[in-house]
C-alpha cells in the first residue's frame, strides 16, 4: 500500500489594475510538518485578477504533484485560497460563465485526480505567503525581469504554520459550531424540543449547501427565541444581503419612481456604482446567489455583480418597487402642489394609496413579505445577494424589527447602499446592517 502524502497549496494571484500588470504566487507545504516545500510564482503580463488567481493555483497544484510525482491515488492536496470565487468554482458549487476561467479551470482540474485535492477558503492574511510571493512576481515585471526563487523572501512574511490534523480539510466552522452549542444545551439540561434542529454533515464548507443540512423535526412548533436566553441550535440563516440600485437620472432629483412609471436604466453614475458594488461582493467572497427586481435599473445592477462572480440572477417580481400611481416622475414639492390633501393622507396612513390607484405600504408589505418568505425557504443556510428598491429594502428592515410603517420615512437609503437581514429558522431576523455606502468611497 502507498503511503499517503499530504500536502497543503496556498495559492494567490494580484494584478495592479484589473486588468493590468498581473502576476501569480503559491506555495507546497508539508501537511504534518508545516514546512514550505516549494515556491512558484511568475509575472504573466496584463491580465484580471481572477486570471492570475486561477495561473496560482495551476502552478501550486503543479509543484505539488512534481514533487512527489509517483504517489498517484495517495497523494492529496489540500488548496488555501483567499480567493472565494475560485474556491467555490473548483469546489462545484458556483458555475463557471466567464470564458477567459473557464479553460484555466479545466487545467487546473486535469493536473490531480478530482478526488485528491479539497479546497478551503481562508481570509487574506492567512495567505501572506502567497500573497508576498504574487507582488514579488508583479514587482519583477515592472522592473523587466522576471521573479527569482533565490531572490525572494516571501516566507519571512509567511504566518506561523502548524501541522494540518489528519482528519479532513478545516475549516468546518458550522459543523463546530453545532456542536459546540448542542454540547452546552446539554451541559444545562436543555433538550431537542423547541424550533427544528439541524444537523450538519461533518465535511461541510464553512456555508454549507442545502443538501448538507438534515432537518430533524420538533415534537412541536415553538415560538421565536426572543431575549438573550441560549436558543437550539437552527442551523445557518438564511442571509439577505440587501442592495438598492444604483442610480438613474430620477435618482438625484429625487423623483417618485416606481414600478408604474418609466422603468428608467441606470445613469453612468449607476453603472459605476454597481461596478463598485461587483468589486466588493468578489472581494468579500461570501455571496451565493443572486436575486432581483424585475425592473431594468435592479436587473443592470444585478448583472454587473454576476458577471464578475459567475452566478446566475434570479428575478423575484415581489421584490418591484411600489407603484406610485399619478406620482410617478413627480418631485415630492410637485407632488404636494398638486396632489397635498392625498399626500398627506399617504403619510398619516399605510392604507392610503398613493394619487391613481397606486400601491399602499400596506399591499407592498404583503408582497414583500410573500416574497421574502419564498426567498428563506429557498435559500435557508445561504448568503443571497438581493437587489431591488428603496420600498422593498425598507419594508424587509421595518418587518424584522417589527416597525410600524411610519418607522420608513426615518430610514435614509442611498443609491448602491447595502443593508443585511438574517432569517433564522425560528422565525427571528436579524438586521445587521443599514445603508452602507463604504463600498463607493
């Protein structure tokens, strides 16, 4: 019987640019020891990050297969990325759509048997040594040459390793975590009888996929945990991470816009805003799935997001913007000139429908509700990237904190802003973040 060898890659890749100058590094790690067996890194020229991200991994998944290059069957890899997107498309889960990754994925397939290598994501400084070796790479090419092994010394910034368990890929936070918390009901004399438990498989990623989760049904329903007490462990929520689009020509004059109106596409100053937006969900590496509107401004800013992660969008027609009837196109001066004793109805009572029979907050709650409903169920222990309208936003935040209406007109809600709402299996939510615009500055 071979012996087994079992070796760690951290991979990484960086262009100065996006596309620009771009280069490549990784490293072959001993699993038991923790000692760096091999280095790779190479300047490749103008290209995008994700290009360099994928030359990374083919060259660590081709180090470590040189270096031991008859241990066949017995040889496993295990690859450390900070890269989300490739993680999670080697590992089967998001597909492949953009044309330059998908032949660079399928070399870095072919280099190991698929049953061989396990991917893991890690947080970016824990992938400082292949990090340092990628901006050696870049550094050499802008000086004209290219990167030297003996030159180098990216293992000086390399964080301390120690040897990897023999028990699997890490990483398995949930499954840990489940535990850790089942434990401690039961230190206290808890026992399985409120909300629905779930059991997680002990290989899951970090953000399990549906199918790793068991449901295991109560004797009976129970009420939503309220208070500080421990609650049963429910499993990963249901995450909705809440994007407005970006901007149209109505959106600076502040003009009622809604789905009765004009259905306008997104300004230049839009379509900059969700390129932001794209950068910053790749950069974070935690969105699964992709959601929207049905109207253009929602779906534009959806596509750019998708495209730089590789994920289809899903369009959800309870998520539109409420229909503001004879207000459409309107400023809320003009609205007032015009239309004041409505006006001030609509604000006084959600039941009012805006001038023409618009939509009132109270039937946009109860299709925002519908549709939020939909989404949980599908998307239970998944992090879903939303994006849709001032209304729908509100009216999710507002529900979570069970709100009355008139609570909307104190929320303040800019265009590309990011909000989050986590829905747990017993019926909690949890708001997490309101209009963040960080991502634009």
């Amino acid at each position: 019987m071979s012996i087994a060898r079992r070796l760690v890659v951290e991979a990484d890749g960086g262009s100065r640019g996006n596309p620009g100058p771009a280069g490549y590094g990784a490293v072959v790690i001993d699993a038991a020891t923790g000692e760096t067996l091999a280095e790779a890194a190479e300047y490749i020229g103008v290209a995008t990050n994700n290009v360099a991200e994928y030359r990374g991994l083919i060259a660590g998944l081709t180090a470590a297969k040189a270096l031991f290059p008859d241990a066949g069957d017995a040889l496993r890899v295990h690859v450390r990325m900070d890269s989300k997107l490739v993680v999670e498309q080697m590992s089967g889960r998001w597909k492949i759509k953009h044309p330059d990754m998908k032949p660079l994925a399928a070399r870095a397939a072919a280099i190991l048997p698929p049953s061989s290598v396990t991917y893991e994501w890690i947080p970016r400084a824990q992938n400082k040594h292949a990090d340092r070796l990628a901006n050696e790479a870049m550094d050499a090419g802008r000086d004209g040459r290219q990167w030297e092994a003996s030159a180098s010394t990216a293992e000086l910034d390399a964080p301390a390793r120690t040897p990897l368990p023999d028990r699997g890929p890490p990483g398995d936070a949930v499954a840990g975590a489940a535990k850790a918390r089942a434990a401690l009901a039961a230190a206290r004399g808890g026992t399985a009888d409120a909300g629905t438990l779930f059991e997680v498989d002990a290989g899951a990623s970090e953000e399990p996929e549906p199918t790793d989760v068991t449901a295991v049904p109560a004797p009976e329903a129970a009420s939503p945990q309220v208070g500080w007490a421990a609650a049963p462990d429910l499993g990963a929520p249901a995450t909705f991470v809440l994007l407005r689009h970006g901007e149209t020509l109505l959106t600076p004059e502040k003009r009622f816009s809604g789905s009765g109106g004009t259905d306008p596409e997104l300004s230049a100053v839009g379509r900059d805003q969700a390129a932001r937006a794209a950068l910053h969900f790749a950069a974070l590496g935690t969105v699964q799935d992709i959601v929207c509107s049905p109207l253009r401004r929602c779906r534009e800013t959806a596509a750019a997001v998708a495209d730089r992660l590789g994920l289809d969008v899903r369009i959800e027609d309870g998520l539109r913007e409420s229909d503001f009837g004879a207000w459409e196109g309107l400023t809320f001066g003009e609205v007032r000139e015009r239309y004041g004793d409505d006006l001030t109805a609509w604000l006084a009572d959600p039941e009012t429908a805006p001038t023409g029979g618009g939509e009132s907050f109270t039937e946009v709650a109860d299709r925002v509700a519908a549709a939020r409903d939909r989404l949980t169920a599908r998307y239970a222990g998944r992090t879903v990237l939303v994006v849709t309208h001032v209304t729908p936003i509100k009216t999710l935040v507002r529900l979570a904190l069970e709100a009355p209406a008139q609570s909307m007109f104190r929320m303040e809600l800019s265009a590309a802003s990011i909000s989050t709402v986590a829905y747990y299996g017993d019926g909690n939510a949890s708001v997490r973040l309101l209009n963040d615009t960080s991502h634009l500055r």
